[in-house]
C-alpha cells in the first residue's frame, strides 16, 4: 500500500493537511488512533465551548430579573447539558468524516508507529509513502504531585467524559484550561477554587487583563489562589489539597480535584528505537519548513517545536507545509497567531503587549475604550471591559491588540488583518463600524490612537 503522504493523526492539523495535499493530486492516507478530530473537537476546543454556552444561559437565567424576567425555578440537569455537548461534537466528527471521504483520502484507524523514512507499521500491515507527517497533538501535562493518582483527581480528558454535579472542585492552574473550566462549573453552581504558581492568572498575558480577569472571577464567586504550589492530594471524606502561599501551608477540600498545568506533545511509541528523531523541548524538533531532522518526516501542531498549542495555528502550518512539500507558495502568517480565552467576559490577543514593546524599547501609542461606553454592551448589562491597541510611534502601524469584552473573540481577527497587512493608524481609522454592534468598540479604540474618540470622556 503506497502513498504520497500518510499523515499521522486526524485532529485540525492533521485532517486539514491531509486535505490540502489531496486537493493538490497527491495520494493520501490519514491515520487515526482514536475519532477523528483530535483533542480540539473531542476532548477539548469544541466541548469545552459547548459547555460554556450552556453555563453562560445559566448566568443569564439567573440574571434575567434585571432584564423585567423573573424566573421561578432554575433547574440543571447534567446528563442532558453533556448530552447537548455530546451531539455537537458528533456531528462535527460526522462532517470531519465527510470532507475526508469527498477527498478521496483513505482513513486509516489504529495506533501507527514509524518503523523508518517512508514505513509505518499500523495493526500490523506495513505501510508505504514518499512522505509521512506527525500531527498527534498533545496530552495532559502531569506535575509530580503526591495523590495525583487519587480517584476523583481528574485532567480536562476525564472531566468531559463524564457528567457529574460537583459541589466543589478544586482547580490547579490558572492558564487558559484553569479558568475556562472554573467559567463553566461556576455559573453551573459549583463551588470553584483555582490554585496557580504564578503571580497572576494567564500570567503569559496582557497583565491589566489578567488583573481585572482575577476581580471579575471573585466577582462571581471564584476563589482564587497565587503564588501558590499544591504539595500533596490526600482523601479522607473529601479529597484535600495542601498547598503553600506566602510560606504558609493551606489546606482545602472539594469533591474532585481537576489538574490543569498545560499540555504536552504526544508521541510516545511513536517511534522504533533505531529511528534517531531530534527532540527539542520535550516536542519534536522541527525546521521552517516543518521537516523533522530525519528527511521525509514532517510534524506540525502541538507535537512539534514551533508556535504554541492552537488549533488554528496547527491547522495553518498543516496548509504551509503541504505547500512547501508541493514547491508552492506559502498561504498563512505564522507570526501573527490570535488567542483566545472564553471566560465571561471573553478574553482574546494578537501581537505585541503594552509590556514586551517596553520591553524591547519600542515607542508606542496607545489607545484604548472602555466599554462600558457601548451600546450593545449595556444592552447585555456587562460593562465591564475594554479594548486596547497598540500601534508604533514613528510609523503609526497597528502592531498588537488586547481584548476583554463581550464578543472579543470574534472582534480579535479585525486586529489581526490590521497587524499582517502593516495597516497604519490613518488606514484603519478610515473604517466605517455599523452602530449598534460591539464592534464600535473597535474603531472607539483605534480613534483614541489619535485622541479623536467621540465617544470617550477626556482625561482632564
């Protein structure tokens, strides 16, 4: 059996590549281990956001008396909302598998070892190709922490398996994991408590987001606890964390423990032991062309050395290598890579930070609108957010923005047009934005650029 390309694992990166290269003439086979969609639509992106849409009508039910709607009885049941997150995500997978079959690729299911440059071995039956690409993505990252293997201490895989009504749930890590999941069983009346190392939550982002998204969690209810390390997980009548802030122990107690401290890239036995692959950082080393140090062999994605652990970027560098492959010009911006945080409000980034330009001693202007200035904002009764810009002083180019807003996930790709296609002040100023929508907050923020916003009170 000889192809052009077999590609290892069918999740974003993976199952887009596949069919780029198969819209390119080349023969293709994608290897799956598990369903087809990996981690992103299976057991992370896309069932995490299905729950969230369900905690966030709850937060909105309970918050209709405010709107002239009085509720008299809330009532949540479990097995149903994970049955809606269940539907969703299968008939995504269906769709996966459609595009995959109209492309002619061949679906392979079984775990796939790569015996050498252009040999897989999978179930047994040998395999060959001119080129192989590895897009396993990544898996829970495990600390070494006493009790971690205790009933009830779950990662992100387990706790969107199984339904269950937690009364408490203690959560370790407060990067974008951390705080989506204490987001969703929050607002489903769980009592939430996040444990984090750093000084801050999403301490890899915007610092003034980080600090109003710590005064929105406690807010609605969250306990938050930095600058502090978990040091053992014991189980009595509930499980208990002990953990250390300020050199003082604490402890507490919840009915599941869910571990949170990122991801790492998936590859184990993936590999014969006389295959010499460079491994740099714990992911598969990987050149700009995304060819691993053993010619013929591509990675892409979580599993390889380059970018972040993204879905859409993942996806992108599947279409860029293909192209590569295919002696084509590239099709995607690898440097300017969106991200995304869907807490309430929503949460999203793309470039430079006000701190790395100082940093680095770029001069910068910035502009920034609060908004709860914004019509649609009020509307929805969550003032609380802003957006800023940043733009370099001597050109005036748009070179990165910060969000924290209702809708800024969906506003975030505005900036980021901006930012790739080096548009000035001047030139996005020049943008007409419908009213009402979130999106005047946009065009508010790039004004203040200039100190020309309309709709923003003047600093006295």
């Amino acid at each position: 059996m000889r192809y052009d390309l077999i590609v290892i694992g069918a999740g974003p990166g993976g199952y887009v590549a596949a069919i780029k290269a198969a819209q390119l003439g080349m023969r293709v086979a994608l290897v799956e281990g598990n369903r087809v969609g990996g981690t992103c639509l299976n057991r992370g992106c896309i069932p995490t956001k299905a729950l969230l849409h369900s905690a966030e009508t709850v937060r909105k039910i309970k918050n209709a008396s405010t709107e002239g709607i009085h509720i008299k009885e809330l009532q949540i049941n479990m097995e149903e909302v994970y049955e809606k997150k269940n539907k969703v995500v299968g008939n995504l997978v269906q769709g996966i598998e459609g595009l995959v079959k109209a492309n002619n690729i061949e679906l392979i299911f079984g775990a796939a070892k790569i015996i050498k440059p252009g040999v897989i071995e999978i179930a047994g039956t040998i395999y060959e190709t001119k080129k192989i690409m590895i897009a396993t993505g990544s898996k829970p990252a495990l600390p070494p922490i006493p009790g971690s293997d205790l009933q009830g201490v779950v990662t992100s895989n387990e706790i969107l398996t199984e339904a269950k009504n937690y009364e408490s749930l203690i959560i370790i890590g407060g990067g974008v994991i951390g705080v989506e999941f204490a987001t969703i069983f929050n607002a489903l009346g769980c009592a939430v408590t996040i444990i984090e190392t750093a000084d801050t939550l999403l301490p890899n982002f915007d610092k003034e987001i980080a600090k109003k998204l710590a005064m929105t969690l406690k807010k609605q209810g969250i306990k938050i606890a930095t600058k502090s390390i978990v040091t053992n997980i014991s189980e009595e009548q509930q499980l208990t964390c002990t953990y250390t802030s300020n050199g003082k122990e604490n402890v507490i107690t919840g009915d599941a423990v869910l571990i949170a401290t990122g991801r790492k890239a998936n590859f184990e036995g993936l590999f014969t032991s006389e295959l010499a692959i460079k491994i740099e950082d714990q992911t598969i080393w990987v050149d700009e062309n995304f060819e691993t140090s053993v010619k013929g062999i591509y990675a892409i994605g979580d599993v390889a050395s380059q970018g972040t652990q993204l879905a859409h970027l993942a996806s992108a560098q599947g279409v860029n290598a293909i192209l590569k492959m295919n002696q084509q010009p590239i099709e995607y911006n690898l440097e300017i890579i969106p991200s995304c945080v869907y807490t309430t409000p929503e949460i999203a980034s793309i470039g430079m930070t006000e701190a790395k330009a100082k940093e680095l001693d770029i001069p910068v202007k910035i502009g920034k609108y609060n908004m709860a200035g914004n019509g649609k904002t009020m509307i929805a009764g969550t003032t609380l957010g802003f957006i800023k810009v940043i733009a370099e002083s001597e050109s005036g180019k748009i070179i990165g923005a910060q969000l924290m807003c209702d809708r800024a996930t969906d506003m975030i790709s505005e900036f980021t047009t901006a930012i790739v296609n080096g548009l000035s002040i001047h030139e996005v100023t020049s943008i007409v934005h419908p009213h009402p929508t979130y999106n005047e907050g946009v065009g508010e923020a790039y004004e203040n650029l200039l100190g020309l916003g309309i709709h923003t009170i003047p600093k006295k």
